[in-house]
C-alpha cells in the first residue's frame, strides 16, 4: 500500500468484527492494525508507527477500552479516537471524551458511520434537547454504568456501593448486551 494511506488501529476483542471491520476500511483506502487487548495495544505502541485515527471497543473482556484510549492519547494527541460500544451509557461516554476521543458511538455501527464519526472535529450545538425521556430501565442501566466507572468496572465493588448482590447485578449486565 501507499504511504499516502491513512493509518488505523482498530482495538476489539471479537476476532471477527476486528476482521470484518478491518477489510471494510482496507477497502477504503486505509492501512489497518488490530490489538484485541490493552497488552497488544502496548506493544504496538512500542513500535516506531503512528495512527491517524482509531476504533476501540468500550468492553474488552475484563478490560475497559477506556484505559486504551488513555494510552493511545497520551502516544499521539492528534489521533482521532472513536469509541465504539455495545454498553452504551453517558458515564463512559463524557469519560472516553474526557480520555481523548473525539466521538462516541453505540453498536451496531458502520463503516460509514465510523468513518463520518473521524471527520467530526467540533461538537453540534443543534443537536436537537427535547429527545426522548429517559425510561426507569434506562435511569437505571445509566446509574449502573458511572458507579461502574467510578470503580474502574470492578462488579463486586460496583455491587456493594449499589446495594446489590454481586449475582445480581451480574444479572441485570447480561440482559442488556446490544
């Protein structure tokens, strides 16, 4: 490939989204770099190469992908950093953006929406507020999500300050994979 190419990293712990994703954006044009967890993502770093832009996955098996966006940020501030995630919540989402990303997006997303998602450098003030009102399961999911955060997504300790049973809340997680 050119040299003229945009370089991506792509950060996702399922093998073959990563693939899929990665012969999407090969097709476009793009030369592209996979790590399935904060390990890869070290060494790859380690390596004398710098990415244009990024997709990681919110949820890398026990890992959080906000400790990759974390690193990729600190590596290079110019790199445009898209969260990708099936656990969607305001609380990793402020913090993703706090990290270094420079957008947000819940699963399913595609190759075009990611793509449209690097091009946006600045925020929308006309981003339409009266939405949708928020449901009693969505307060809920939202709640649970920033007091994971706040425990660096440990489930026993997010259980406790909860009021739950580590089951429990193990429980009401897997219901809601999307």
């Amino acid at each position: 490939m050119s040299k003229d190419c945009p370089r991506l990293l792509i950060v996702e712990d399922d093998p073959a989204f990563a693939r899929t994703l990665s012969r999407s954006f090969e097709r476009r044009g793009y030369t592209v770099d996979h790590a399935a967890s904060p390990e890869d993502l070290t060494d790859l770093l380690t390596q004398p190469s710098s990415y244009d832009f990024a997709v990681v996955d919110l949820k890398l098996g026990t890992a959080s992908g906000l400790t990759c966006v974390q690193m990729l940020h600190v590596a290079d501030a110019n790199v445009r950093i898209v969260v990708l995630t099936g656990f969607a919540s305001i609380a990793t989402a402020v913090e993703a953006i706090k990290l270094g990303a420079s957008h947000y997006l819940a699963k399913p997303a595609n190759t075009d929406e990611i793509e449209e998602a690097f091009g946006r450098g600045q925020g929308d003030p006309n981003v339409p507020l009266g939405g949708r009102k928020s449901t009693i399961k969505t307060v809920e999911w939202e709640y649970i999500q920033t007091t994971l955060a706040e425990c660096d997504f440990n489930i026993s300790e997010a259980a406790r300050r909860l009021g739950m049973h580590r089951r429990t809340l193990a429980r009401k997680l897997d219901k809601r994979h999307l």
